[in-house]
C-alpha cells in the first residue's frame, strides 16, 4: 500500500485550521511563527515560499525575517536574541544552510527551545533522547505520524534507519527508542561506514532511509511485508520535464514497492509532512505560552 503523505498532510493542517480557529475565537491571537532566511539560496526561497504558505493556510501568522548573505554572525545572533526576547513571537526558525561563513551550529544553539520549532536546539535534541516534553524535529516528527495514521506499530519492531543527520537519521532512531507507545522499537542506525547493510536491512520490519542517494535501497534489500519510509529527495536529469529534472527518493520505488506493506512515494510523502509538522511544532509552542 502507498502511503499517502499529502492526503495525511491535508488532514493535520485541517485539524490544526480548526485549532487556531477555536483559539482566535476565544479571543486569544493568532500563533505567530518567525522564519529567517539570509541570502538567496534558490531551494531555501521554495522551501521558505511553501512554509508561509502552509501557515497562512491554518492561520498562522508567519513573519519572512530576510536578511542579507553578507550579514556577520554576530550581527544574526542579535536577531536570534532580538527574536528569543520578543513575546509576539511564538517561535521561530532559522532556514539552514547558511552561508559560510556562519556556523550553523553557533546559530541554532542560540534559539530558546522553547521557540525552537525546528526541534534542532541541543536542549530539544537532548530532551527527545531522554524521554522529556520536548520539541521534535519536523521529518522525524512527521515519519511517526505517518506511522501512526497507518497503524503501523513501531513497539517491539525491528527499525533501520539509514543516515545519521542531525535533523532526520538521529532524532528519527531517537524517537523510535523511546519508551512510549509509538516508539518502543529495536532501532539500528546504518550509515555511511555501516557493513553489511544489506544483511542489516532484510531483518527490518521498518526501514527509513535518508541519505540522498538515488537508487540507493534496493528490492534485494527489502523483506516480503517489510514497512519503507524513503526520505531522500534528489533531483535527477530528466529531458522529458519541463524544468529538466524530475525528482525522486532513495529507493528503487518500482522493484521494492511490490514486496512492500507500506511505502512512502517521493514525491508525496515524507515531504509533505515536514511541513505540516513544522505548524504542529508552532501551534505546541503557540499552547505552552498562552
Ligand atoms: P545528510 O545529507 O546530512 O547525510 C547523509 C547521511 O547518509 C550521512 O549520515 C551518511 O552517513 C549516510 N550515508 C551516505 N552514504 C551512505 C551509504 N552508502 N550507505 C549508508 N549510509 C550512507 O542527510 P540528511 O540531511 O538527512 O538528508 C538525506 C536526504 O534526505 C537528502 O536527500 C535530503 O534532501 C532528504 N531530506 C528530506 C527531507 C524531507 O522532508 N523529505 C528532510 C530532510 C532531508
């Protein structure tokens, strides 16, 4: 079966349109949600562009915080402590990649996990791996509410993720260790030095795979009934499309779909749903303040 991100994502940002909309009639404000972005990467632009879109559809307000690609570090933590300190701000992100001559790093540390809607704040991050109400990075956040609205169970499965990012591969094994009703899984974390992954991934009942190589997992990797999560996008030459390219993920989507219970397609899935995470994650915030 196809698991279908957009239709999921659909119903959260429904659900989350209803939420704002009680809270406003209670006379409360609307969630208010601050996205920087410096300089003029062109994906950013798009993925920033998608998000005040997504929030204007729920009623969130977004505020698009530009800033110049020549803006010094110092001068971008100031806004990240303007941006802690300003009470009409519920919270916000930093759009990475950052130029660089900014460390990343640096600059998502300095967010206040309380308005770190990214989830990427050490605190955060530390909090997801000990069990505490904490904020969760959007994908990994996102891939467990897939998971859930399917009934996929997760408690006592054996879950291969591939990729140790800090935004996806980590928390993702992370979330899925914890002792909770959807987490509670046997969880093995494959990367780019993992032997014998193969062998690795047909004992999976699940396997996750954010690398960002095309093709990547294979059918001979899968086992019959096996549940795949693909998080990879990547942009391939493609003549026939109009922008020349077409974009896919890290699975032989054809030949592994077939042995599949579930699968995520790409586009279409897990992408969908880093977003509607990201206002899931604003209006948690949003909650804890008013
Ligand atoms: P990354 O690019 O930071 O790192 C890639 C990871 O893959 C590394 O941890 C590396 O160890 C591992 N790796 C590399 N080659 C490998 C191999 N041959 N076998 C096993 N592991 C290998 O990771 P990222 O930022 O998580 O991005 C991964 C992919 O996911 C990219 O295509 C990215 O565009 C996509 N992504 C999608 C979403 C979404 O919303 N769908 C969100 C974030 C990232």
């Amino acid at each position: 079966m196809i698991i279908d991100g957009k239709q999921i994502a659909q119903q959260i940002r429904q659900e989350l349109r209803e939420e704002v909309a009680a809270a406003v009639a209670q006379g409360k404000r609307a969630p208010r949600l601050g996205i920087v972005i410096v300089g003029h990467n062109p994906a950013s632009e798009t993925y920033v562009a998608n998000k005040m879109k997504a929030c204007a559809e729920v009623g969130i307000d977004a505020q698009r915080i530009a800033l110049e690609e020549t803006i010094s570090e110092a001068e971008l933590l100031r806004e990240v402590e303007r941006l802690n300190h300003d009470a009409s701000i519920d919270g916000f992100i930093v759009q990475l990649p950052l130029p660089a001559h900014i460390c990343e790093h640096t600059i998502t540390s300095a967010i206040d996990y309380r308005k770190d809607v990214d989830g990427l704040t050490p605190e955060n991050v530390g909090r997801t791996a000990q069990g505490l109400p904490s904020i969760v990075s959007a994908t990994p956040r996102g891939i467990r509410e897939l998971l859930a609205r399917y009934n996929i169970p997760t408690d006592g499965q054996h879950v291969v993720v591939i990729g140790r990012s800090n935004i996806v591969g980590k928390p993702m094994a992370s979330l899925l260790m914890q002792k909770h009703e959807r987490g509670n899984a046997t969880v093995t974390l494959c990367h780019s030095h993992t032997k014998h992954l193969k062998e690795i991934c047909l004992t999976a009942d699940i396997i996750i795979v954010a690398v960002g190589h095309p093709g990547l997992l294979t059918a001979d990797m899968v086992r019959e009934g096996a549940t795949v999560i693909d998080v990879g996008i990547n942009r391939v030459p493609d003549p026939n499309s109009p922008k020349g390219y077409r974009l896919c993920g890290d699975v032989d989507f054809e030949q592994v779909a077939p042995k599949c219970a579930f699968i995520t397609p790409v586009p279409g899935g897990v992408g969908q749903m880093t977003i509607a995470s990201l206002l899931q994650n604003t209006l948690q915030v949003y909650g804890y303040i008013r």
